[in-house]
C-alpha cells in the first residue's frame, strides 16, 4: 500500500545504490513544509498483512539523507513506524527509528538515530554502544535491526539496531507488548514524519531509499516459547 501527496514520493535512478541499483525510492520535503506531516506513506509486511504477527523480526534498508546538509526538525525526524501492541486494525505507528534534535529545526551533515517507544509505552532508545553520530549526509547507509517481543508483564524484550554493519544500540528490557496490548509486531511503514513540536522548513530535503527487507518469527508459532 503507498500513498503520496503533490508527487513527493517518486521512482529515480542511482547508479551508486549499494542494496539494488538503478532504482531507488526518493522523499521529498519542499521548502515550507510544516511540522508533523509526511510527505508520503508507504507500508509493507507478509502476503497475509497486518495480521501476520511476528514474536521477532528483522529489517535492513539502505537509506541516503541527499546532501550536503539535511534540516532536521524540532524533537525527532521520524523515519520508518513499527507497529505493535496495540490492534493492527486501529494502530501500526507504535514505534519508529528517527534523527534526534532540539528545540529548533537544525542542519547538520552528520547525527546520531534512535528508536522511540510511543502509545502504550513512551520510551526513547538511544545510542548506547556507539553514541556517535554515524548517520552522514550524502552518502548511503545500511540499517539492520533486530526486535524481539517480551513476556507480557515482563521487560524482557530485545532491540539492536546496526549501522553500516557498527551496532550502535542492544536493549534487552524493552516492553512491546502488555495483557492490555497484546498484539505482535504487525507492519512497517515509511511515512517520514518531519517532527511535530512546531517549526516548517526553510529549505528543500530529499531522502531515498532502497532494498527494504523484512523476515521474523509468527507469533503463534512462537508463543509456546513464550508462555503466551
């Protein structure tokens, strides 16, 4: 399923993609663009859907900031969702990786990542192996993660998140799911947030990204495992 607003979302050729070359997908953010949208929205899982829920899973995608600056908005730059916990019919945003920053849109040429926890959890998981700031502008970069759900009512869940083959985060007591929010890891979609405390940006970005991979673990397969 994609959706795209103004044709920001569009199909071009880079003959430098290291995941699949010539074609990439490239986002773009028009100068004026307003805190708390994105541009585009884009979302994938299995054959079955969102309602093939994994008790883990892995992604890697290849990713460029086109630079040589990108501006970066207010509080976090959200750049992918994971959905989990809640039901996948009503919710698949519980989660996303995204660019930290500060009170005020800023540019930059390199930044740190993180993965942020919202609904049902409110956390923020940030570089805790390697905290500097690795995401550079103008070239592409290979993200792999890996997530694994907890025991309901336990903290025992796993996130590591790899850059360009550097791991850069491992949390083992992470909280995805509770007995109210049961639900899998349900969907991925790329709907490049640009923040959402205020600001508009005063100058023209563009992202891409390529070779986008997803495989996990069913849940009902595994819940034995798990004493769910």
């Amino acid at each position: 399923m994609w959706q795209t607003e103004r044709r920001q979302m569009a199909l071009m050729h880079d003959q430098e993609a290291p995941g699949s070359p010539p074609g990439v997908i490239v986002t773009r953010y028009g100068k004026g663009f307003v805190a708390g949208r994105a541009p585009v929205y884009w979302n994938g899982w299995d054959a079955e859907g969102a309602r093939a829920e994994k008790a883990s899973f892995y992604i890697s995608m290849w990713i460029k900031i086109v630079g040589p600056e990108f501006e970066a908005a207010p509080a976090v730059t959200k750049l992918g969702f994971i959905g989990y916990g809640a039901d996948p019919e009503s919710a698949v945003n519980q989660g996303f990786f995204g660019i930290p920053n500060g009170k005020a849109p800023r540019a930059g040429r390199a930044f740190q990542l993180g993965f942020f926890q919202q609904g049902h959890v409110d956390r923020p998981l940030r570089q805790n192996i390697d905290s500097r700031p690795l995401m550079t502008v103008g070239e592409w970069h290979r993200w792999e993660a890996v997530f694994r759900l907890n025991h309901p009512g336990a903290a025992d869940g796993g996130f590591s998140f790899w850059i360009d083959g550097r791991q850069i985060m491992r949390y083992e007591d992470v909280r995805f799911v509770d007995r109210d929010h049961p639900h899998g890891f349900t969907m991925y979609t790329w709907n490049p947030t640009w923040g959402g405390m205020g600001g508009t940006k005063t100058r023209e970005d563009r992202i891409l990204i390529d070779d986008v991979y997803l495989s996990g673990i069913p849940y009902r397969a595994a819940s034995s495992d798990r004493g769910q």
